[in-house]
C-alpha cells in the first residue's frame, strides 16, 4: 500500500518516475536518530538534544509518512520545513556543545553534515512550494535527486564518516585517521554531494556521477586510513559481549570497499554515454544499505548498554540483523544481473527493502526492551 503511494518498502531511494513523492530526507530524519545517541557518548560533555528538537524531528517524520500517505502535498511541504527547522537547530546545538579544542576538527564535520541536511530540506521546501504554485503533479525530478545528493553524500554520510572518526575503535583495533585525513574528509564529501546535486538538477549523469565517485572516494580514504579494510584480527578492540557488532561493521567496510571502484566504473561508464540506470540503483543501495545502515545498526548495538544502562533484552537479534543486511546488499547489487538476462532475478529485488527494515526492527525491538526492562527494574 505503501509502495502505491509513492513509499517504498525502505525510504533509500531516490525519486524516479513512479516515485511520486521522492523522499530522500526521510532517511536523514532515521539515520540521524541513532546517531543522536552516539553523539551523545563521544562526547558526553556535550548532553543530550533538548525533547523539543527530538519532539520537532519526530512530528516532521510523522507529518511526511502520513502525508505521503494521503497524497497531501501541503503536508509534505509543511513537513519538509519542519525538517529543516530541525536540522538547523541540531546544527547549533552540536556547534555549541562540542567545543573543547581537542574536538574542534568533529565539530566542525558534524555541523558541515548537519547543514547539509538543512540544506537538502530547505531546496526540497522551495521546489514542493514551485510544483504548489504552478501547479505540478509533483516536484522536479532532476531537483529532488539534488536534494537527495545533498542529503545522502553530504548529511548522512558526513554524520556516519564524522561519528566513525571518534567510534572507529569500537570496531577495529589500532583505528587511527591521520589528522590530514580527518580534516579533508568533510570537504571532499561536501565537493563530492555539491557535485552530484548539480549534475542531478541539470540532468547531467556523467557529473552526477563523477561527484558521487568524489565523496565516496571520502568515504573510502576515511575506512582505508582507519584500518576498516584491513584483516580483522582475532581480539575486539574494546571488551564486548559478542564479535556480532563487529561483523556488522566489516559489512559496512566491505560495502564501502566495493562501492568506491563501482563508483569509478559508473562515472566512467556515463561519461562514454553507456546506460548505467541498473549499476547507479544498485551502488546507491550499496551505500545506503550496505555502509550507512550496517554502521548505524552496528553502533546502535554497541551502545544501547551504554546509553541506558542494561543489557540487550535480545542479543541474538544481532544475528538476525546481520544476515537480513548481508541479504539486502546482496539482493538489491543483484539487481545488475537483470540488465545482462538474469529476470528471474527481479522479482527478488524488492526483497532487500524489507530486509533492511527487519535489521533496523531488530535495534528497535532491542532499545524498546532495554527501556522497559529498565524503568520495571526495582529501584536500587
């Protein structure tokens, strides 16, 4: 039902033809949530968002769904000005919290990444309000893969790279950027996202994709100077009560690997003006899906004991996370087979939405139970 009304099983995508509403926001909106939370264990000095962000966030997601739903786009709109509001906000508030001089370099990250977002959603408000205006069945498409450029390679994937460089050693043992690195990343995601906007709203796919190659190649220096590619050795960085985090993340890893000389290939392929639609779709996923999911379902694993004090209610739920993410990724880049003869194959696609959410369900089902467990604990 969803799908009819322009949401796909897994809010990754970005719009298309029969995409009516395209909706490359939302994601930021249900990435950004756990990341909150890590933000608040790098830097425990910084404390927590105030409710009224969080409150702010929540109602903009909601509005959006429901009004996706409804085929209403004033809701839409409304709520795509809600988001920005928000993300601006947010942007201030890691501004002023991360300020002791040792974190000046993550500050200055996460406040780029998070502008990013504001960004994505004020352009998405200005072209929602032209289609309004016009009027239009629907937005611009070229636009509206701009703003999910924005949204995904400079918001998202700046937050995810951002948070990492602090985060790593929960992961990989030795987990160590060299400064230089640190401080170029931003800036060669936020080229890379410019980039990619720009070749998106002018429908220019060679430098759309040229700037998606720019800022995952960020993507890939921050993972290769980290250590991430390298063999996992045999002892966790940090005492942990599973290695399953740990496999997660090297999913993560792994799919970042892969994607940065896909995304070479897809740039080189659309300069030579060869159709690419296929390997495009199934490199975005891999990114979406295969690094930034696996990063944040891996995190958010790792710090739900921290965050609330109590053990995962459902530790084998990491298990299930893993495999259902291991069989998105391989799923959604099968769908390049479907170019070369292999329909049968297509069919199966459609499967690696759900998949994903049933990861995500599964550090839901977790952070629900730890909080109930918690607050019917007996007091002390």
């Amino acid at each position: 039902a969803l799908q009819r009304r322009g949401m796909h099983l897994l809010p990754l995508d970005p719009p298309g033809p029969r995409k009516d509403h395209g909706r490359p926001v939302p994601l930021a909106g249900i990435l950004l949530l756990p990341v909150l939370a890590a933000s608040t264990v790098l830097c425990p000095a910084a404390g927590r968002p105030s409710l009224a962000l969080a409150g702010l966030l929540a109602a903009a997601l909601v509005l959006r769904v429901a009004g996706t739903w409804s085929r209403s786009p004033d809701a839409v709109l409304v709520a795509s000005l809600l988001h920005a509001a928000a993300f601006a906000l947010f942007a201030l508030w890691v501004w002023r919290s991360l300020d002791p001089p040792e974190l000046a370099p993550l500050r200055r990250h996460l406040t780029l990444a998070t502008g990013w977002l504001a960004l994505a959603c004020l352009v998405e408000v200005a072209l929602r309000w032209r289609a309004l205006g016009l009027p239009l069945p629907v937005p611009d498409l070229g636009g509206m893969r701009a703003v999910h450029a924005m949204g995904i390679f400079g918001g998202v994937a700046g937050w995810v790279v951002g948070v990492l460089l602090r985060a790593g050693p929960m992961f990989i043992a030795g987990w160590s950027v060299p400064s230089g690195i640190a401080r170029a990343a931003p800036w060669l995601l936020a080229l890379g996202a410019a980039t990619a906007a720009v070749g998106e709203a002018s429908r220019e796919s060679a430098v759309a994709r040229l700037g998606e190659f720019v800022a995952l190649g960020g993507v890939g220096a921050i993972m290769l100077a980290g250590g991430a590619l390298g063999r996992a050795r045999r002892v966790l960085p940090m005492t942990a009560r599973s290695p399953e985090e740990a496999r997660i993340f090297r999913l993560a890893a792994v799919s970042a690997g892969v994607a940065v000389p896909g995304g070479a290939l897809a740039a080189l392929l659309a300069w030579a003006g060869v159709p690419i639609h296929l390997l495009t779709d199934a490199l975005r996923h891999l990114v979406t899906v295969g690094f930034l999911a696996s990063v944040v379902v891996a995190m958010a694993f790792r710090l739900i004991p921290v965050l609330e004090g109590a053990a995962l209610p459902w530790p084998a739920l990491r298990h299930v996370a893993f495999w259902a993410l291991l069989a998105s990724v391989l799923g959604r880049s099968a769908e390049v087979l479907v170019g070369v003869g292999g329909r049968g194959i297509a069919p199966l696609v459609p499967l690696s939405g759900l998949l994903a959410w049933i990861a995500l369900a599964c550090v839901a089902a977790n952070l629900a139970g730890a909080i109930a467990r918690l607050r019917g604990a007996p007091p002390a």
